[in-house]
C-alpha cells in the first residue's frame, strides 16, 4: 500500500505543475552520474508542450516558417485518380500542406501503390527532400525517371536523381577524411539551399561534422531548428549527446522537436530515454506520440517494447486497439496484429487486421489472409482477402491469391492472377528497374517454379546489375555474379567479375572465382590462392578474428600445421572462444598432443563456451580415462544450458550408482529443452518428454510435452499434409501408444496418396483386431510397390492370418511390330 502511494506522489511531482527555482537545477557537468540522469530524466515533462526549461522557468518556444511553398499540392486533379485512392490523395494533401510529412507519406504511399501517377510519386520525393531523407529521394525519382521518361516533369526527376545519386557513400568516404567526397557533397547540397530548402542545412551540418567542425555545424542545426524544420532539433540534440555528452542540452533539442510535432523527433526521443537513461516506461510514451501522428517506426517501437516485456502488454494492445479503429492507423493495426498473434489470441488478431483491411491498407488483407490460411476451416475465407489486396493494385496479394488457387486446383484461375503479378513489374524491369527484374525472377523461380521464364528474367536482371558493377557498385557485383552462376550458368562471366571483386579484397569473392574456375574446367584459377591468403593475413592483423580463424582452416587443412595453430590461437585468446576447440581438436587429432589439446579445451570452457566444456568432458572420459575430471566438465557445460552435456553427466552418475545426482542431471536437461519447447521450438518438446519417459519416469509430463511438440506436425496434417500425417501417426504410436487413433491418421496420410501411410495404416488395424480393412490397405500398397506391405502380408500368410494372395502375373512384353 506504501509502495502504490510513494508512486502516486512521485507520478504528481513529475506530471504536475513545472517547479521552479531549486528544485528545477541539476548537477553540472558533461559526465554520466546516476544522479545526473535522475535528475534530467525527471525534468524531461516538468513543462507543458511546446516549451523547454530555461534557466529554471518554462519558455515557449517561437517557430519559424519553412521557406518552400508545397509543391504540386495545386496540379493534383481527383479525376486522374480511382475510386479507392482519392480518400488517400485527400488526407494525404492535408497533413502536407501542414508540413507533417510522414503522414503524408504514409497516405500517398498507399495511393501512388493503387495508381503510379507522376505527380503523386514527385509529391512523395517532396517529403523525402523537406524532411532531409535523400536517399529515398533518390529512389523515388529513380522510379519515376524510369516509369515515365516522356512525361511533363521527366526532367526533373532526371536532374534531382544525379544529385542524390550516391550521397551516401560520398558521405562515408568524406568521414574517411575524403576531401573531394566533401566538396562534392557541399556543392550538392548548396544546391538543394539556393532552391530554399532548409533540409540542406542538415545535410552541411553532418559534413561539417565530419571534418571536425563541430561548434559551426551546432550553429547551423540551431539557426534551421528555428526556422520550424523539426528534424534539426532532434538532430542537434543528438549531437550534444554523441558528441559533448550534454543531457541537458540533448533533451531539451529533442523536446523541442518532439513537441512540435516531429514524429521522427519523438521516436528519437523515446530511443534515448530507453537506450542512455534507461526509462522504457516514459520513451513508451513517446513512442505512442509517434505512432499516433502516422509514424510507422513509432508504432513499430511500441509493439517491440511489449514484446520484449519492458511495459506491460496490454497497456500496449489497448493503445494499438484506439488507434487502430478510431483512428484508422492501418500501422497500428499491424502491430497489434502481430501481437495478438505472438499472444496466441488469433480472434483479435484478426480484428485487428480486418479493420486495416476494411480500409483498403493491403499489407493487412495479406497478413489476414496468412492468418486465415493456417485454419483449416477458415482457409476458404483467405481467398477474398488476397483477392482484395490484388484488386487494390497490391501485386503481393495477387501472388497469394494465385497460390491459393494453384493449391484448389484451379489453374487457370492461379494463371490469371500471376500474370497479374507480372504485368506490375513487366514495364519497369524492361526499362530498367532492378528491383523489378530481381521481384520477377524470384517469382518465377520460386512461386511458378518455370525454368525458362526463370531465365528470361534473369538475364534482364544479371544485365542490369552488371552494369551497374561497372559503374563501381559493389553490392550489384556481387548480385550480378550469383545470377550469371546460379540462374544463366554464365560461368565465364561470373569468374571475371568473381576476380575483380577479390583484386578489391571484397570477402569471399576470391573462393568464388575459383569455384568457378573449375567449373569451366581451367586448371589453374584466375586468382591465385597465396592472394586470397596474403588479403585473409591483412584482414586478420588489422583485427578481424573471424578471418583469422577462416586463414587458421585452411592452413590445417592443407596439413600446414604450425600456421594454422598460429592463427587459430590468436583468434582463440582474442576472444572468438569457440576457435578454441577447433585449436583444441588439432592438437588431439592431428598432433596426437594431449597436453595442448587439454589446455585449450579448458581455456575455451573457462571462458563459458559450453561446446568447450563438452569436448573437454569427452576427451577427459574416453582419452585420459578420468571420469571425475570428466563429470566436472559436463556439468560446467550443463550450467551453460548444453543439455548433451547434462544427460552425459547424468550417464557417468549411473555407473558410479549415485542415482541422484543422475536424477539431478536428467532434470537439468529436461528444464533446458523444456525452456526452448515453451518458445514454440517443437523438436525440443519431444526431446524433453523423451528425457521425462524413460530416465524420470514421470509419464504425464512427457505426454503433455509429446502433444505439443506434434502441435505443428498435427496442423499441417488437418491441412491435407499427407507427409505430415505420417509423422503425426508416429508419434501416437510410438510416444504416446495410442494404437486406435494412430491408425486414423496413418488413413488420412493414405487418403492423402502417401503409401506408407497405407502399409503403417494396415498394420495398426490388424494390430488392433481389425483384419479385413487392415488386409485390403496392405494389398493396396503392396500393388503400389511398397516392399514393407508385401513382406508383412507374406508374413501374415505364414502364420495364418490372413488367406493366400493371388500374385498378379507379369504380362509378356507385347513385340514391336516391324513394318
């Protein structure tokens, strides 16, 4: 009672009117303390919205006005647009006429999927640009330069996508102290401030960052966060606490932001309150801010947070609940969807996702759909919510639709939506969408599973991805030399690419170009191996354990040994601890030293690797014949959750008849499977009722752990899953010994066309006094070539059981007639 009462007082004084004077100053100072952080923390809501404190008062803080008008907010005409999307178009212009551009985007997004209009896609980049995301700026005026190269504004999406083109990297390689990459940067982005956007502020600020230029770059977040652009508060004060450690100052900037209306702000907001003071209850509260002004990574936040149990969950469910069919926020409906899902409450999950759906938001009619499939009953209910989403323009949707037909046997109906599908990515691949190419090559290959088509696309996709390698792209060298090997077997082409990208120390590329080396049948590969070794030793030195322990195998598999022990142990004492074992493993096996091999495995177990522990115990047991030294290593490996490790100490306790401690070590291992059972991991629930059966005795906790590791095996069989069936009928059989109802699922996998459900099937019934039915499925099978059948009815005709069977006669092989 206390304690809720200390809460309340404590909920009062933060909430509650701003104080001032004392108890409004905290300690000075740039360096972490956790009175510091009490402290800040606490004055983060000591003043109303859209105010900060300043020397001990609340101030308002004055906005300014963005520069640029909101262009071709005039130009869009409702005519050019269906039905369905005019209500995005509308809500959409509203919210970027008052400068909240993530609503926006997320309304015209929606839109610009039902109808790819020029206008609406160049109102999409606007928002990129006005909010300083360049890069899917970029993207956007890609696809537009793409989809409409004779259109009226063609040339500006031509002219704003070579500016974007590549700030990234520019902005990477100018962090690097790339002096050219800089001036490149600030001409690009001088360009986007004459033209009156204040984004480009931001954009100078982070190079000016990263040239050193700290105090001009605050300055500059500072002068833009006042002209009104939101984002630059938040930046600015993320800078503070990077850079100078200044809560004070960070909180204040990213307040400002957040209270201005800045989903992105808040989002930032609640990331810092969770992550640097550690109160996931108040960065919740932002979080919902967010997602309630349309922010999707807000929402997405708030989901995460109840998933990962640092609020409760169903404060979370309820928040999603409002949001989602008051407010119509198809993003928070996903969230809550999801979970629902993860609670296991599939009714709410589907209201969830119908309210979105009712909506025309397709990525929910896809996810309600997904959710309707798993049921059997409910399977015939996820067509129309696939159909939906195909007829909203979501080619997604129609792919799922067109499996769904494919699996009732209804191809022609399955051919009519898949062509659907193609025709969305038809016009940009051929025009040189790579995106486009990849979407339809993958679903050929996959989905309709055509070769020929496969290939088709790839082509067009390899090309497209070659060309840009050559631009200097590294990401699509790598694409276009997995498409040229795997799909167009071009392996020529592939090595060629295979050894450019390993003369650029790129990883792995080196062992590829030999691969294909040797595809072509060549002797000697391109790229000599003491290359790739010389380029696997530089990135082993400059610290990069992983590469070391790479260069450390193939030295002890070219039988190198001395090497190879040299890089396996420098990646072994660095810290990668599970090398230790392979060191370990050399040293027993190879080197026959079993001094070494002891040590390394005890170094690596002592460091909490428990494969180390288990190894040790092993080598201890079977090589140096000392169970007590090997019991000790098990159980250091059962204490790090290895349940093998477990059962083998469990086994040595047996035969030194200390059955309690055995008893003790089986329950350990029961505990840790049964942990990995309870997160839907379902092999490890039979593997567990296994433990509880036969080592523990205790029958009615294996049977409970058998039913639910079949859970997902039973599903799929009510699926008509005959392969499923099969299984399941094993596991009745053998693990929870009901014969009777064994044999009804072995029925249903043969019903299925699975024929060693038929023989398993038989033999159930006869087993259980059911000779007749049990015969003809034995003969069944038998006629369908199924050895086991027939060697069992043979069987059954020895010891009487059942009559003689006529075996049919083999017929003559009819002779070719000679003309």
């Amino acid at each position: 009672m206390m304690k809720n009462i200390a809460t309340l007082l404590f909920a009062w004084a933060v909430l509650g009117v701003p104080t001032v004077g004392r108890a409004a100053k905290c300690p000075s100072g740039k360096v972490f303390s956790p009175k510091l952080l009490k402290c800040v923390s606490v004055r983060i809501r000591t003043c109303p919205a859209k105010q900060y404190m300043e020397k001990g008062r609340c101030v308002k803080f004055v906005y300014g006005k963005l520069t640029v008008k909101p262009l071709f907010a005039d130009q869009i005409k409702m005519t050019d647009f269906p039905i369905n999307a005019r209500r995005y178009v509308n809500k959409g212009l509203a919210y970027y006429r008052k400068q909240a551009y993530m609503a926006a985007l997320f309304y015209f997004k929606h839109a610009y999927l039902i109808k790819n209009h020029e206008l609406l896609g160049h109102m999409i980049g606007e928002c990129y640009r006005r909010s300083g995301d360049q890069y899917y700026a970029n993207a956007i005026y890609r696809q537009l330069e793409v989809l409409f190269p004779k259109g009226p504004h063609a040339a500006l999406a031509t002219r704003l996508r070579k500016r974007y083109e590549g700030m990234g990297q520019l902005l990477l390689k100018c962090r690097q102290l790339h002096t050219p990459s800089c001036r490149i940067l600030t001409a690009r982005y001088g360009e986007d401030i004459k033209e009156g956007y204040d984004s480009g502020q931001m954009g100078l600020a982070m190079v000016e960052m990263s040239i050193g230029k700290s105090k001009e770059a605050k300055a500059r977040l500072l002068k833009t966060c006042k002209k009104g652009l939101l984002r630059a508060c938040s930046g600015l004060g993320w800078v503070y606490f990077e850079k100078d450690r200044n809560e004070h100052l960070a909180l204040r900037y990213l307040k400002i932001g957040c209270d201005g209306g800045g989903q992105w702000s808040c989002t930032l907001m609640g990331t810092f309150l969770e992550y640097s003071l550690l109160k996931p209850g108040l960065a919740n509260s932002y979080y919902r801010r967010a997602c309630a002004e349309f922010d999707p990574y807000g929402c997405y936040q708030v989901a995460r947070i109840a998933r990962e149990k640092k609020v409760p969950w169903s404060g979370a469910m309820a928040f999603l609940e409002r949001q989602c069919l008051k407010r119509r926020n198809a993003e928070a409906c996903i969230k809550g969807g999801e979970i629902a899902e993860t609670r296991k409450n599939e009714r709410k999950a589907r209201k969830f996702y119908k309210a979105a759906c009712d909506e025309k938001h397709t990525s929910s009619c896809i996810k309600l759909g997904q959710l309707l499939a798993k049921n059997e009953k409910t399977r015939y209910m996820a067509t129309n919510s696939y159909r939906e989403a195909c007829e909203e323009g979501d080619p997604e949707g129609c792919k799922y639709l067109g499996r769904m037909y494919a699996s009732q046997q209804n191809f022609s109906l399955a051919a009519t939506t898949y062509n659907r599908y193609a025709v969305f990515y038809d016009k940009p691949c051929r025009a040189g969408d790579m995106e486009s190419c990849r979407k339809l090559m993958d679903f050929y290959a996959l989905t309709v599973k055509s070769p020929v088509k496969t290939r088709y696309w790839a082509a067009f996709y390899a090309k497209l991805a070659d060309k840009s390698c050559t631009g200097g792209d590294r990401v699509s060298c790598m694409l276009a030399m997995g498409t040229y090997g795997s799909y167009l077997k071009n392996f020529r082409r592939a090595r060629d690419i295979a050894a450019r990208m390993c003369a650029l120390k790129q990883p792995n590329a080196c062992e590829r170009a030999a691969y294909y080396s040797k595809q072509l049948g060549e002797s000697g590969s391109l790229v000599s191996v003491t290359t790739y070794e010389k380029q696997l030793q530089e990135q082993c030195e400059a610290g990069n354990l992983y590469q070391c322990t790479v260069l450390g195998s193939n030295y002890v598999r070219k039988k190198m040994y001395p090497q190879g022990i040299k890089y396996l142990k420098y990646a072994c004492e660095g810290g990668l601890f599970f090398t230790c074992m392979n060191l370990a493993r050399v040293y027993q096996i190879q080197l026959k030293n079993r001094v070494e091999a002891a040590k390394w495995y005890a170094y690596g177990c002592t460091n909490r690797n428990s494969h180390s522990c288990q190894q040790l115990g092993i080598f201890n047991e079977r090589d140096l014949n000392e169970p007590e030294a090997a019991i000790k290593a098990y159980m250091k490996g059962c204490a790090l959750k290895l349940e093998t490790s477990c059962t083998r100490a469990a086994s040595l306790y047996k035969k030194q008849n200390e059955v309690k401690k055995a008893r003790g070590a089986y329950l350990a291992a029961a505990k840790i499977l049964e942990d990995q059972c309870r997160k839907n991991r379902y092999g490890f629930c039979t593997r567990a009722g296994d433990i509880y059966a036969k080592d523990l005795n205790n029958k009615n906790k294996s049977r409970y752990l058998y039913e639910r590791g079949a859970t997902e095996i039973r599903k799929q069989c009510k699926q008509n899953n005959a392969r499923q069936c099969y299984a399941y009928g094993f596991i009745l059989k053998d693990k929870l010994n009901n014969l009777k109802l064994a044999a009804t699922y072995f029925q249903k996998g043969c019903d299925g066309g699975n024929v060693f459900s038929c023989y398993m099937a038989g033999r159930m019934y006869i087993e259980t006094n059911r000779e007749r039915r049990g015969r003809k499925l034995l003969e069944a099978a038998c006629d369908k070539k199924n050895r086991p059948a027939c060697n069992y009815l043979r069987r059954l005709e020895r010891q009487g059981v059942s009559k003689p069977r006529k075996r049919p006669r083999k017929r003559p092989r009819p002779r070719r007639r000679r003309w």
